[in-house]
C-alpha cells in the first residue's frame, strides 16, 4: 500500500509542480525579505516564444525571452529533463534560451525566486499527410506570396488541408512581410 502512494506521489510531483508551489511560495518569501528587497525587481518576467532561428518548416522548437531580471544574476531553467539550462542574465536584465521541446517552463534565480514562463502548444498529431501539405505550401508561398491554394485542395485529407493552412501561414510571416 505505501508503494503505491509513492509511486503516485513521485508521478505527480514535476519540475512543473516543484516550481508552481515555489511561486506559491515565493511572495511570501520575499514579504520577509524587508527593506533590501525593494532594490530588486519586482516585475520580472518571461514568456516561451518560438524560436525561429532554429525551428525548420512543420517542426516549431521554443525558447523563453525574459526581462527586468537581475543584471549579471545567473538563471535557471524548470522544466527542462536531465540537464537544466539557463545561463547569465544579460547587462540589461534580459534572458534568452532556446531549442526548447513543448513543454511548461518557468525560470529560477537567486535574486527573484521562481518566474512562471507558460507552456508551450502542444504540438499537432503530424503524420505524413500533413507535412506533404506544409511543405507544399511553404514551397508555393516562398516562391510567390500571393499563390493560391491547388485545385484539389479540397479532395485532399484534412490532416494534409491543415498542413498546408500552417505552411502558408508560417511561409507568409517568414518571407512576405
């Protein structure tokens, strides 16, 4: 019986979890701090972002973009499975991390405790069909921004209309503005 208690425990308890209740946690903790703690912060923040300079056509990777972070501070990242990340916090108070897989994450530092990012969307049931039609698209906007769909667009599977629905979108935002 406790082995199972155990085990449901450990299944429920998450870098998620474990930062939530941190940020649960966390104005209380600094309400103790008194004065000094008027020198920090009080609004960092982050938020997952996609990160373009390393996601391909049909396969979006992410990345945290925050601000009004403690210059020079060193972050971390919760969320991330074996390994953590996070790095320095830029001279003027900004992180960046990316080539991020779905997920939720928040950002930890010394100076303002934990800061809940988001979560990333969960990513599209992609099967073949799908990325034929994103491909497709892309493709079609690259080549000519004002391209219209093909003729069988409607004879083809859904999963493949939403691929190209996405892949038109994303070829717009990249090469035609």
């Amino acid at each position: 019986m406790q082995r199972s208690i155990r085990h449901r425990l450990a299944r429920f308890v998450t870098p998620a979890f474990v930062g939530l209740v941190a940020l649960g946690a966390g104005p209380a903790a600094h309400a103790l701090d008194g004065p000094a703690s008027a020198a920090l912060p009080a609004d960092a923040h982050c938020v997952m972002v996609v990160d373009k300079a390393n996601s391909k056509p049909g396969k979006p990777v992410y990345a945290i973009k925050g601000s009004e972070f403690t210059a020079k501070s060193t972050y971390s990242i919760i969320g991330i499975k074996r390994g953590g990340g996070g790095g320095p916090v830029s001279d003027q108070g900004t992180i960046f991390s990316g080539k991020l897989p779905p997920r939720n994450y928040g950002v930890s530092t010394k100076e303002e405790g934990t800061v809940l990012c988001g979560s990333t969307p969960k990513a599209p049931n992609k099967d073949w069909r799908y990325t034929k039609g994103y491909t497709t698209a892309y493709e079609a906007i690259t080549d000519d921004c004002d391209a219209d769909p093909p003729a069988n667009f409607n004879k083809q599977s859904p999963s493949w209309q939403q691929g190209y629905r996405d892949g038109a979108a994303a070829a717009k935002e990249d090469r035609c503005s």
